[in-house]
C-alpha cells in the first residue's frame, strides 16, 4: 500500500499536527485518509487529523507524519500523491490518483472505472 505525500504536503501537515492542541496519544497522532460516496464524481476524499486509528487501518509512515488509510478504501487510494499548493486563486491539498479515471473540477472527488472497484460502492 502507497500514499506518497509530497514534501510541501509533509510540511504543511506536521506544521498542523505540531501546532494542534497537545494530546496525550501525540506519538499516534497522523491523518486518516479515505473515501466516501459523494462528490459530483461518485467519489470523495476524506482526510482527518487522528490519535486512534481503526484497528484494520493501513499505517504508513513518511517522514514524522503518520497516514492511517481506511482498509475498506486502500485499493481505491493505491499509489495516490498528496500534495499542497498555495497559490492566489487555489490553496489546499491535491490528490493525485492514479486509480481515478475521472475526476471534478474542485479535484476533490473522483470516479473510478464502472464504481466497482473493492473499495467503498457507488451510491
């Protein structure tokens, strides 16, 4: 399992989680990302700041960030780059799926194939 987050991406991350309220779960603390019905594609990213991952979590560590991926949406997020960009029309994460076979304007959901894919189903 590959979710590859870009340098820019890391920064901003652990700047966020550095600069979140102390926890006493701090050495467990990453983002949980997933995918969700929704969105004008079928699909939507979801991304969460978390101390407690589910216990079927895929764990990845990339430098002192840790990503918690929902097993149920791993195969729809295999090989997937986040990235941030700052700019003056746009500011925020991009995800760049190469499971997505279309994707909306706001880069924020996503269709895969026929919506059939192991991961979450198509509502």
């Amino acid at each position: 399992m590959t979710v590859t987050l870009t340098e820019k991406a890391e920064f901003r991350l652990r700047t966020f989680l550095l600069g979140s309220a102390p926890d006493a779960n701090a050495i467990t603390k990453g983002i949980r990302v997933s995918v969700k019905d929704g969105g004008c594609s079928g699909y939507e990213y979801a991304m969460d700041v978390t101390s407690s991952p589910q216990p079927d979590d895929v764990v990845i560590q990339q430098g002192k960030i840790l990503i918690y991926v929902e097993a149920k949406s791993a195969s729809l997020l295999q090989g997937m780059v986040i990235d941030f960009i700052d700019g003056v029309m746009e500011s925020g994460f991009k995800f760049s799926n190469p499971n997505a076979t279309d994707t909306c304007g706001c880069g924020k959901s996503f269709k895969a194939g026929d919506c059939s894919p192991e991961g979450v189903p198509c509502s």
